[in-house]
C-alpha cells in the first residue's frame, strides 16, 4: 500500500511541474511558398526556413468575472431582531 501512495505522490508532483509549461505555450502564424496559412505550437515547430517570418499569435485576455449580485432586500420578518433562546413563544394575536 505504501507503494501505490509514494507512486501518486510522484506523480502528482509530476503534473504539477509539466502544467505550467502547457499554460505557457506560445502558437504561431506562418505561411509557405504555396501562399498556405499554417498554425504551430512552439516556434521549434515551425520549420526552420519558416522561422524567420513566423508570428506569435495575441490571444486576446479573459475579461474579469462579473461583480456579485447585490442581496436582495431584508423582509420586515428577517429585520426583527431574533428572541432570544429559551425565551416561550409570544402567541401571534389573530385579528376576528
């Protein structure tokens, strides 16, 4: 058992240090002598005669989350002040 946990611990640890390289990963444009639009991950893989006139693409940022939504008003049933425990209910007064 201490086997399979000194396992996931690795490999845990593994993915944690290989995920920020895949955030950071950059794409580029470039075209051939056929005039043909190509797209590559990595300016490594764009062939070399490319290189020179390849062009990293601007990914636009993600726009900020919305604000919270404001709390809806208090009823006249939430503002009363809470009684206190153990204090007997008040019977309510019916009106008839």
């Amino acid at each position: 058992m201490r086997r399979t946990g000194t396992g996931l611990l690795a490999l845990s640890f593994l993915g944690m240090l290989l995920a920020p390289s895949v955030a950071l990963a950059q794409a580029y444009r470039w075209v051939d002598e056929q005039g043909k639009v190509h797209y590559s991950e990595g300016l490594d893989s764009v062939p070399p005669k490319y290189r020179e006139t390849a062009k990293p693409i601007e990914f636009p940022k993600a726009p900020p989350p919305p604000p919270p939504a404001p709390s809806p008003e208090k009823t006249e049933g939430e503002k009363k002040p809470a009684e206190k425990p153990g204090e007997p209910e008040k019977p309510k007064e019916s009106g008839g």
